[in-house]
C-alpha cells in the first residue's frame, strides 16, 4: 500500500473524532433554501427524519428516484431535475445530517440504507422506482439493487465506483474529500474545483461555489456519510445484478476514473456503458447534454 493511502486511512479516524468532539460548537442549522424548494417536506421514516423533494410528473409512470453524493443536499440536483421530463416524478432526499434533514445521533452504513430508502418509497406510496445513484449515491443504488431487488426496475450509476475495491482517484484529490470545506468555503471551492472535479470545472471553477453551496452539509452529517462506506464493495456482487444498468462515467473524472465503469460493465449482465466528455459533476453542471441519454434509457 502507497504512503498515499496510508495517509488517507489515518486522516479518516481523526475527522470523525474532531467531528464528535466539536458537534455542540458546530450545531446544525436549517438554511432558508431548504424551506423555499418546491415540494420540500420533512418525512419520518424508519425512525429518522429526512427532508424529501417530490416532483410529481404523470400518474402510473415509475418514478425516478435519486441518490446523491457525499455532503450534497437535494438542492444539488436542481439543475439535472428542471432538465427532465416534466412527466417523470422524481424522488430527491437528504441524508441524515446533509441539506435539510437532522443528523443521526448514531453512524450508520451503505449495507444499513435499503430498508430506509424501502421505507421512503413505502411512505410516498410506490412499490418500484428508477434509481439513478451519483458518486457516493451510487454505492448507495448498487446496495439497493442487490438488497431489495424487487423495488428497482432499472438502475442509473453514474461518475460512481464500487467502494473500497476500485481503481481509486489520486491520493491528493482523495484526501480533499475527507472534509466538507469545498461546501462550506467559496473560496477554495474555486481553488480545488478542477483538482477533484475535472471536467467543464477546470475552466469554470467559479460554478463549483454555486453548486456546492447549495447547502453545506453539518459536520457530524459529513463524517458519518464518509464513514458509513468504509469497508464496502459491491464488487463481487455485481454478476447478480439483473437490472437494466446504464453506466456513465466522465473521461476527466480526478475522483472516479472511467475504468471503474468499463469495469462494472463488464460484471452487469444487463448494462449500458456511456462514456462522456467530462468529469465528475458534469450531468449537474451541463445537464442538457447528458440527460437525454437518461431519459431514453428509462424509457
């Protein structure tokens, strides 16, 4: 193992711990964006309190729902929500301790999240969805998939990976996801944003300030996501996977380099693979280029 990751290993412990210790100085607070989006409630649901965005489309079509990435809150995802088909319901929430949603008084984990997202659909009143899994959210969409396969029709996996066995970003772009700082901090999101990002965020870093600060995520909430993936993969999974899969990876992603996707591909019996110009958070960043291929496929 590379001194690289070593170091990333030893950083993780010591951002839960510092979030732990400091989470009465670092109280979470609802942002006034949270509660001026459309269709934004609070849902219990298995126990937990979760802000859930509903876009509703036409009666009896499968719903889309969406799994974000690590320390982003629903807002996130505007861009690519406004650039679907108004006829397609779609399903956004918050993790705890991310945008609008409390923070978990325990850490969970990826295995622990399909009853909850199960849970969400049950509430919302639909049997199956289209999931569509982004970065972290992605792991989030394998996960779902496997465990309850009955409640996916078809899965959308996109700049995501399979956990801790992948072919893994550079040491240096990792280590910059170990703290919410580009969330929290317009100044060095511009500096970091093609760095981790890649993509049309190399020439246009100022967009990553827009898009990030959606919503800062709490602290607590940050280092919980963060942790709730150590340890998991889906790799030797994925043969089990009967779903429709589409795969879309960016060719410029610093954080998830498109081999992982050619390589899920191959595992998926089922799956699509589209490889696009671009990187990381290109299909929030220019949607209007990337969403048809979404929207044919779920079609």
């Amino acid at each position: 193992m590379s001194k690289g990751r070593l170091r990333l290993l030893t950083m993780i412990p010591n951002g839960l711990v510092r979030a732990w210790t400091h989470r009465r100085r670092h109280r979470y607070r609802h942002a006034p964006a949270a509660s001026r989006l459309d269709g934004a409630q609070l849902l219990t649901v298995r126990g937990r309190t979760l802000r859930v965005a509903v876009r509703p489309g036409e009666p009896g079509r499968t719903p889309l729902l969406i799994c974000n990435g690590i320390g982003a809150s629903l807002d996130l995802l505007q861009p690519f929500v406004d650039a679907l088909d108004p006829r397609l319901t779609v399903i956004r929430f918050d993790l705890p301790g991310i945008g609008g949603s409390p923070p978990a008084s325990f850490p969970y984990h990826l295995v622990t999240l399909p009853s909850l997202l199960a849970g969400l659909l049950d509430r919302l009143g639909y049997d199956q969805a289209d999931v569509l899994g982004v970065s972290w959210g992605g792991g989030l969409a394998q996960q779902f998939a496997l465990a309850r396969p009955r409640r996916v029709r078809r899965l959308v996996l996109v700049a995501t990976g399979t956990g801790s066995v992948m072919i893994p970003g550079r040491p240096h772009v990792l280590r910059r996801m170990l703290t919410p700082r580009r969330h929290r901090d317009p100044g060095f999101a511009r500096q970091v944003a093609g760095e981790i990002y890649g993509g049309s965020l190399r020439t246009d870093p100022a967009r990553a300030d827009e898009l990030l600060r959606a919503q800062a995520p709490s602290r607590r909430g940050y280092y919980y996501q963060l942790l709730a993936a150590v340890g998991w993969t889906s790799l030797p999974l994925l043969p089990l996977l009967r779903h429709p899969a589409l795969l879309m990876a960016g060719d410029d992603d610093p954080l998830v380099p498109a081999v992982n996707a050619r390589i899920m591909h191959r595992l998926i019996a089922r799956s699509q693979l589209h490889i696009y110009r671009g990187g990381h958070l290109d299909l929030i960043a220019d949607p209007g280029r990337l969403t048809p291929v979404i929207e044919k496929f779920l079609a």
